[in-house]
C-alpha cells in the first residue's frame, strides 16, 4: 500500500491530522483537504487513487463531492465517512458509486482494511486494463503478419499465373519484330511507329517479369529446399551475378570472412536472391569508385552476413519504410520496390533477422543474421522423416 495516492476530505482538523500522522507511520503519504472545493482542486492537480471523504462538511457536502469525482475521475475509489446515527448517507452514496462508507467516530484499523480492498480493486483493474491492451496489441500484430503471408500467398499466385501469358505476349513481340525486318514490310507505312511501339511492349514485359521473378522467388512453398550452404561461395556467386555493373561503375568488393565460418543448413536459392537484391542495391545508391564490403562471420549458433556501402545512404524519414512492398524512390519505371520486401520476407521465413543501419551521405549497411540449422517448417510433419529427406537437396551453383 505504501505507493497508494490517498486523500483525507474533512472539516476537522484533529481527526485529519490523527489519520495522517497514523498512516504515516506505515509509510503511506497523505493530502489533505478541509473541505469540498479543495479536495477537488487537489484532485485536479494530482490523480488520486483513494478519497476518504466526509459526507457532513460545511459548504459542498460529501455527496456532492462524490458525485463530482465520479464524473471526472474514473478510477478514483471513495469511502464515505457517515454520520453515526443513519445509514442512510452511506446507502445513498453507494448508489452513487461510492467504495464503501463508515459510520463516525470509526475505528482506524476498519478503514485501513477499507482503504486497502479499494486500492486491491484499482490494482486489479489497472492489471485487466493492461492485459486487455496487451492482447490488443498482440491482436493487431498478428493480423499484420497473417495479412502479410496471405499478401505473399497472392502475389505468388498472381506472379505465376501472370507469367504465361507474359511468355506468350513476349513470344508475340518478339515474332513482330522479326515479321518487321522481312523483304516485304520494308516499305510498310510507319514501320518505325511500330517498332517503336513494340520496343515500349518489351520494356513493359521486362519490368513485369522483374516483379514476378521477386515474388516467384519469395514464396516457393512447394519447392522450398534445405541444403548444406556455403556462404563463402554463395557471396562469391552473387558477385558473379552482379559483377558487370560493379566493373561499369569501378566498384571495389571487400571481403572479410570469418574462415571458422564453416556451412549452414538453409535455403541456397533463397540465400542467393537475399543476396543479389542487397547488392544491387548497394551497387544502384554507390557511386563510381565506392566501395562495398561483404562480411560473414559466426556467432554462437548463428551467422551473420552484412553489405555494407559507401553510397548515398538513407534519409531518415525513409528508413521506416524501406521494407515496405513497392516502395522505391527510383525513377519510376525502374524499381519495383520488392527487392528489400522480398529479401526481410525470405530471412525470416528462414528463421533470421535482417536489420538496417544507415545516415544519409555516409552509405547503409544491411546485416542478417540466420541460424546454422534452418528447420523447414511449412508443410512438413515432424514424424515423417520422408517429408525431410524431400526437402534436402543438394546446391547446384549456376554454371559460369
Ligand atoms: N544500400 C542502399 N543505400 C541507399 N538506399 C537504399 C539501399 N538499399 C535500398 N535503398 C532504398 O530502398 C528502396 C527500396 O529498395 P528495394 O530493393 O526494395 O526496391 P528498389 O531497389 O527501389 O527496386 P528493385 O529492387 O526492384 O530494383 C530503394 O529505392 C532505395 O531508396
Ligand atoms: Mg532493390
């Protein structure tokens, strides 16, 4: 009881003095009012948790004061001090939301144990409250992760069932342009237009097929894989991927491996695309001459794989949204946005943690960390080890 907040509401001084001094000594800090107005500007000040409050005061009565409490102060409990005589103060008040009453001259140890069941009930309502708002909370994080992974489910099955007829329409353009080049449309009227108009339909087929290859890549439920990885050489294939543009801009590629690193048990093809999304990235915000630093190191029964860049770096009002689904701040038509939404949703699938450092002007650096031994979770029963062998496979590494 000793961090209760308590007010003593009455007119004569003795008795409020006695009950302080007394409650003092068991180390609960009083206020005190004389009279009605007073206590409610103390209450306006300062939040009380209990009021033991006189109905027979001069001015404002006990009564009143108490109704004024329980319009504005919820979760003020008040026990009434009644005149001896009649119970009928005491009745009235609890019908007015009142803890509880004592008839006059009362005896200090009943109040005490009064005082002390008011302040269990505010304790045990504050606990509800939190509890309540802790679920809230917990509520509203699992709708974001379930409309996540549905978001995920449906731009997979969108980006497969797009790609088809993406290959048909490509196939199309591609025969058009062959079609253009014959003997016999030399002559056509505004071939150029057309040509032109077919170059436009290929762009817009490139930047689709982008936007499907990040997703397809994503959410391959059906053939996610577990394999022993070596990340060593899964840097060294991502650089191979990305290496053209960082000879274009005369990038330097640091490494610094932890050689004790040994393999992880993960998902290489999901790994590589995590990979070759945060060095492009890395490559698009660094300028000629800048310089990328690749690290991988153990730690415990982890690892941890950072791309550092000496590039622009991130405003900080865009560092919250930066993995968000299509957000980009490329010139339009160039990014999709997905490539750092895609890459936070592979590492987690697969166990890890991806965080993000940066200060505008002075580069970002992006670490994951993944576990040495990634259990594959979905669609797999535990007891059918069968399932498991399915899901091992070897890494085949892209031919050079
Ligand atoms: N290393 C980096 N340095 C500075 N900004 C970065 C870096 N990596 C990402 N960003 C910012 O985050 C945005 C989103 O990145 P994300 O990879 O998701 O999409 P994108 O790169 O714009 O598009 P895409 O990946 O399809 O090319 C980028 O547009 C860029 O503004
Ligand atoms: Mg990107």
């Amino acid at each position: 009881m000793e961090n209760i907040r308590l007010l003593i509401v009455d007119d004569e001084d003795d008795f409020r003095w006695f009950i302080a001094k007394r409650l003092t000594k068991m180390g609960i800090v009083t206020e005190q009012a004389e009279d009605g107005e007073k206590a409610l500007s103390i209450l306006e000040k300062k939040p009380m948790d209990v009021v033991v409050l006189d109905v027979k005061m001069p001015g404002m009565n006990g009564i009143e004061v108490l109704h004024h409490i329980k319009k504005k102060y919820l979760k003020t409990e008040v026990i009434l001090l009644t005149g001896h005589a009649t119970t009928q103060d005491g009745v009235e008040g609890i019908k007015s939301g009142a803890f509880d009453y004592l008839g006059k001259p009362i005896e200090l140890e009943h109040l005490l144990g009064k005082i002390n069941h008011a302040y269990q009930k505010i304790q045990r309502e504050e606990e509800k409250l939190r509890e309540a708002e802790f679920r809230a909370k917990m509520e509203q994080q699992m709708i974001a992760t379930e409309r996540l992974a549905s978001l995920g489910t449906l731009a997979a099955g969108v980006a497969h069932e797009i790609n088809n007829p993406l290959a048909i329409i490509k196939e199309a353009v591609g025969w058009m342009k062959l079609l253009l080049r014959r003997e016999e449309l030399t002559k056509m009227p505004r071939r150029q237009d057309f040509e032109m108009g077919l170059d436009k339909i290929e762009k817009g087929i490139e930047r689709t097929r982008r936007i499907t290859h990040q997703l397809l890549g994503f959410v391959r439920k059906t053939d996610s894989v577990l394999a022993e990885v070596n990340l060593n050489e899964l840097v060294d294939e991502a650089v191979q991927l990305v290496n053209m543009e960082v000879a274009n801009k005369e990038i330097e590629i640091v490494r610094e491996i932890d050689t004790s690193l040994g393999t992880i048990w993960s998902d290489p093809y999901q790994l590589r695309q995590v990979l070759v999304n945060l060095l492009t990235n890395a490559i698009y915000a660094t300028g000629s001459g800048g310089k990328i630093t690749i690290i991988l190191e153990a730690i415990g029964e982890e690892v941890a794989l950072t791309v550092r860049d000496t590039g622009e770096g991130i405003p900080k009002e865009n560092l919250e949204r930066m993995f968000e689904p299509f957000f980009s701040t490329k010139p339009p038509g160039e990014g999709t946005g997905l490539g750092l939404f895609v890459t936070r949703s592979i590492v987690e699938k697969l166990g890890g943690k991806i965080e993000l450092e940066s200060q505008l002007g002075q580069g970002a650096s992006f670490s994951i960390k993944l576990p040495k031994y990634h259990e594959i979770k979905e669609g797999l029963d535990k007891n059918n080890h069968v399932d498991l062998l399915d899901k091992i496979t070897k890494y085949n590494r892209l031919p050079h």
